[in-house]
C-alpha cells in the first residue's frame, strides 16, 4: 500500500475540505446503479454526494441516499462542480448516453473515475476516427473487469485473463489512466505503469451485483478526500473495499450492498482517525 493511502482527518474539516464527489449515469433500464456509487463514496468520506442521475433514479436515492444534490440530466449538460467525477454506471450505451461522457470529458480539467458503460464508450471512440486521450489538466481513473479490459484493448476476455499484468499495463499506456483491473487480486496500476499494486483483501462473495458500483463510488470518494495521485487513491479504495467483505464474511454476516457500504463507512473511519 502507498504512503498516505490513509490519514487521519482533520478536526476543521467541513463537507467541502473532505471532498466533494459527482456521480454521473443511470437509465431507465438500471436506475440504481449510480445511487449505489453514491453509497460507496457517501461510506468512504465524500463530504458531498451529487447526483446527475435520470427520474428514475431519484426514488431509489431518496430512500437511501437522502442528503445528495441532485443535478440536471440532460443532453447535453454542463456537470457540477466537484474534485471528482464518476461516470458510467448504468449509463447505457447510445447516442445520449456518448453525448453525456463527451460533455463530462471534453476540454474539463479534473479527476474522473470512468467505469461500466464510460469504458465501453470510450473503447468505440478509440477504435474509430475520434480516438481518445485525456485533456490537458484531465486525470482519470479506469476501472474494468475483464470484458471491459478485452474492450478497451480490441482483444479477446481469454487473452486479458491469461496475462491480467500486461494487460492493464497496455490500457493505462494506451490511455494515459492509472488501471484498476477488477478480480481475484485487482490489480491497480499507475498511468505510466511504473507503480503495481496486487489487492490482497477480497474474496468470493464481491460476486454480486453493483459491487463495481460501490467501488467506483468508494474511490471517488478516497480521492477527492486524500487529494493526492490517482495511483494512492485507487489503492486505497481496492483495499478498503476488499476490507470490508472480508470483515462481513468473518461475521458470518450477509454481504449485501447496504451491508458492505455500511462496513466500508465503519472501516474508513478507523483507519482515518
């Protein structure tokens, strides 16, 4: 683990020094997907959730997320102010949802944490003609499971799987992004690849649906907390995560989403104070 991947937080912090955090995504197809990042990053520390998210996905947040913002979805859009942005979680993909990563992306300076549907996308855009690199100013933070490393990569899920190292090595040189590449031993690794980090907490049980959201949720909020490089704070997020089932399943406890958020916000506390 890095140094400073933890520390403790200060007596006058208020909801804006601790890290503002802007989920973007949701369709009417998974409204609950970005609600359950904004329970991730709620449970790692962000001092303020908003929520760009579709009608659909207001009820969810207002049973389970009652203090986020919420922000105008619409195409396009100009997103809220925040120190990070996640963006993708059931997004969908089509022309709306492309045009809603564009207007995230294109020419904003800032920390992006781009997962699920945003990775999809840009994989078509790298593809094609448009092509894809960060802005100036831009970092970002991928996070793709093997399917969505195969993607990214114009390759096949058995050639990610066979070498996961070189793999999310390709994609963060490809695309200028510190790589979080999702599984048994996610591995972080820095946007120049000089830096690797293999996760040892986790186990079988992170089998379940949202999981990814709930992470990318989690590490947007370590990174607009700890405001350091994107490689800390990815690490930082992946181990916490992993922490957290680890502890539900040594209980014996049911390792649900609102389970693992509420073990997450347990666990962060203590290894900020």
């Amino acid at each position: 683990m890095p140094d400073g991947a933890f520390r403790k937080r200060p007596v006058d912090a208020d909801k804006y020094s601790v890290g503002t955090v802007a989920v973007i995504g949701g369709s009417t197809i998974y409204p609950n997907a970005p609600v359950i990042a904004g329970l991730g990053a709620r449970a790692a520390g962000a001092g303020l959730v908003s929520l760009v998210v579709p009608e659909e996905s207001r009820m969810c947040a207002a049973a389970h997320l009652p203090e986020a913002t919420f922000a105008r979805f619409s195409v396009p859009f100009v997103p809220p102010r925040a120190d990070v942005f996640v963006v993708g979680m059931g997004l969908g993909v089509s022309a709306d949802s492309e045009q809603v990563v564009s207007s995230v992306l294109s020419g904003n300076c800032g920390r992006f944490v781009l997962d699920a549907d945003a990775l999809t996308i840009i994989a078509g855009w790298s593809a094609g003609p448009r092509g894809f690199a960060p802005a100036p100013g831009q970092e970002i933070i991928m996070t793709p499971h093997e399917g969505e490393a195969a993607r990214l990569l114009g390759a096949t899920r058995e050639s990610v799987k066979s070498d996961r190292l070189s793999a999310a090595k390709v994609i963060a040189t490809k695309y200028g992004a510190t790589v979080v590449l999702k599984g048994p031993g996610t591995l972080v690794v820095s946007n120049d690849g000089s830096r690797i980090y293999v996760n040892g907490t986790g186990n079988p049980f992170m089998a379940l649906g949202g999981m990814g959201d709930l992470l990318a949720g989690t590490m947007g909020a370590r990174w607009a907390y700890l405001k350091s490089d994107a490689f800390t704070a990815a690490c930082s997020a992946v181990w916490l995560h992993g922490a957290a089932l680890d502890r539900l399943v040594a209980a014996e406890r049911d390792a649900s989403i609102l389970n693992t958020a509420a073990e997450i916000g347990s666990l962060r506390i203590h290894m900020d104070r």
